[in-house]
C-alpha cells in the first residue's frame, strides 16, 4: 500500500504568517466650486500627505470630480469597494473616515453572533459515550 | 493670532512658517508618528483615534522606524516604537519574587507541550475567549488604543488544554507557562440598525440608529513552554 498526501486546499489566515492590509487603494475626488468640498480640499492640502506617508501600502489617487460631492472611495483585496462621501465635513473629520476604510476588510457588513470563527479540528476530539467515564445507569 | 493658529489649526490655510519648524515639537500637530498624543495639539483639534496604548512592557522595538520622531510632553502616551529605557522600570510595580510551580505542573507541563494540538481560553477585559492557532476572534468591543497590524501578547488565560491534559489557573495560569499572540486584522462594524420607540396613543416614533464597531484579532501563535527558564 503506498503512501499518499492528503489534498487539501490552503485557506488564507491573514496574520498567523504576514499580516496584509486589506485595503490597497483609495479614490479621493475633491471639486473646485463646490463648498461641501471645502473640508476635503483642506484635508487633501494638509493631512493627506502624512496620511498617505505612514501607508505606503495603500495607492492614494486624487482627482478633481467638478459640480459633484467629495467622495473617498477604497477598494480592498477581494475585489469589493466601498464608498463614503464626505460632504460638509472638517478635514479631522474626513480623517477618520479614511481610517475606517483603512480598518475595514471588503466583506459586507453582517451580523455576527458568535466571537471566534475557526477551521481547525476540536483539540479534545468528539464526545463519544463509549469512551470516558461512561453512563450510570 | 489666536485665530490664525485656530485656523492653521485646521488645515484650513497653510501652516505658518515659524510654527512649522520640527524644533518646536509641541506646535506642529503630527497625528500619524507613533509619538502623537492628543495633548500635543491645539486643545480646538478633536482628538485622533491614532494614539497607542498598551504600553506597560518593554516592546519589541522594529529598528527600520525614522529616527526623527516627536516626543510628546504627556508621559501617559509615549511612543511604543521609541520608549526610553527608563520608563518601563519606572511603570513596573517592586518586583515580587516569581511563584514556585506545583511539582505536579512541572511534571506533567512538558507532556503538555508535547501534545500536538492546544487550546487556550484567554481573557480580554475579562471576558473569555476559547482559541487555537489561526483562529480570528471578534471582539464584542472596540479595543482602544490599537492599531491595525499591532501584534498583541496576551497574558491573561484561566485554562489550557490540549487533548489529554487540562492546565486551569485560580483564577489565571501563570504567564511563564504558556504565550499566546494576536495581529489586530481591523475593525468591522455591523450592519445599521433602527429601534424604533412608540407608545401607544401617541403617534410619535423616535428612530434610534446604532452601528457598533468591533475589533477583529487573529491569534498568530499559541505556545506552551515545555521548561519554565527562571523558576524560584
């Protein structure tokens, strides 16, 4: 009988070997005329270049999107993208929106009832009532 | 003058030249250094969510970080990339001399460690989490104070076990036996909900929206050392 692997299909744990952030690029488009823009070209004048030195992971692309509101729109790993638009608000404000989209994964928001999600097997194996102390009857 | 720092501030306007130079650290605003602390901006500017805690142990310092980092004045947040030597010592409380370990843990921890899987109910703000290796946990809470891609060593865990051997700790185990590390993966928030209030006989409905954000861990390493080094 010969000796065969066992295939298996690798599943990503992003952070057991590298940690890979999961956003890898940001959209900001500001408007010129607009003054719900006002906070987001002060942002794009002041913050953005500090923010965008400490993630070099992240690709940062500014553009003019005229007669429309200012939108930061972040696009993740797994092909998803979110958008937030930023209209009337200061520049610290714009800021941690950008950190929230830093801090997000692609999936969709859902509502999870149950703290640790795992695919290993159980470490003390499955119960069995023919092993352990057994039944009193 | 008061107004033009408000404003510069800001970020509405371009810093002024003479506040701008790096040898005045406590007037240039930097909130994306690991040195920034709240206190060291115009008390106008809302405070960042960007300073870390979780500084009460020496931390593994990565040498390739710029040298040019802004010491706060505020010592309660200080940088956890370059922590003076000083401070930990100062942190710690008196050293109290290490608990001897039972005969029996002694014994029986290398077999412990030599089981091939282990698992570990740690604790974050005292609320218990039963991990292995590789699993990502989601806090009910934001943790404050962390950074995504920060690598936590969790210290507190009341039981560890593997398939045969169960080690409980009254009420934790002691932290020379075991280390369990975790990457901060981000933060996820749940989907919006609306709970709508209204009596009856009155027509008014008040609409309360809340959309809570949660921290998300991966636990990169659980490990149980099979000799403890600097046993009493």
């Amino acid at each position: 009988m010969t000796v065969r692997a066992l295939q298996k299909i690798s599943v990503a744990r992003n952070g057991v070997g590298a940690f890979v952030l999961q956003c890898k690029k940001m959209d900001l488009h500001y408007c010129d005329w607009a003054g719900s823009s006002k906070g987001m070209n002060g942002f794009i004048k002041s913050l953005l270049p500090k923010f965008a030195a400490a993630h070099p992971q992240i690709e940062f692309n500014v553009s003019p999107r005229p007669a429309k509101h200012p939108v930061i729109i972040a696009h993740y790993i797994n092909g998803r993208e979110k958008a937030v638009c930023v209209r009337n608000m200061e520049p610290f404000e714009i800021l941690k929106k950008a950190e929230l989209l830093r801090d997000a994964s692609g999936e969709k928001l859902r509502r999870v009832t149950k703290p640790v999600s795992s695919i290993n097997e159980s470490v003390r194996g499955i119960w069995s009532p023919y092993h352990g102390e057994g039944m009193r009857v | 003058m008061s107004r033009a720092l408000l404003r510069s501030a800001l970020g509405l306007r371009a810093p002024i030249s003479r506040l701008a130079a790096p040898a005045v650290p406590r007037a240039t605003p930097s909130p994306f250094s690991p040195a920034a602390a709240a206190a060291a901006v115009a008390a106008t500017t809302p405070a960042l969510t960007s300073v870390r805690l979780f500084n009460q142990t020496a931390q593994h310092v990565e040498p390739s970080q710029d040298p040019a980092v802004l010491l706060s004045s505020n010592p309660a947040s200080s940088s956890p990339r370059q922590q003076p030597p000083q401070q930990p010592q100062e942190a710690q409380q008196p050293a109290q001399p290490p608990r001897p370990l039972s005969p029996a843990v002694r014994a029986l921890l290398p077999v412990l460690a030599a089981q091939p899987g282990h698992y570990i109910r740690i604790h974050i703000h005292g609320r218990p989490f039963l991990v292995t290796e590789g699993d990502s946990v989601r806090l009910p809470f934001r943790l404050r104070g962390v950074q995504t891609g920060d690598v936590l060593r969790l210290d507190k865990a009341s039981v560890l076990g593997s398939r045969d051997l169960t080690l409980k700790g009254a009420p934790y185990v002691d932290e020379r036996l075991f280390t369990c590390r975790a990457v901060v993966t981000g933060v996820e928030s749940e989907p919006m909900r609306v709970m709508i209030k209204k009596k009856q006989r009155c027509r008014r409905k008040k609409h309360v929206k809340s959309k809570h954000r949660f921290t998300v861990l991966r636990i990169c390493e659980v490990r149980v050392n099979g000799e403890v080094a600097n046993e009493a």
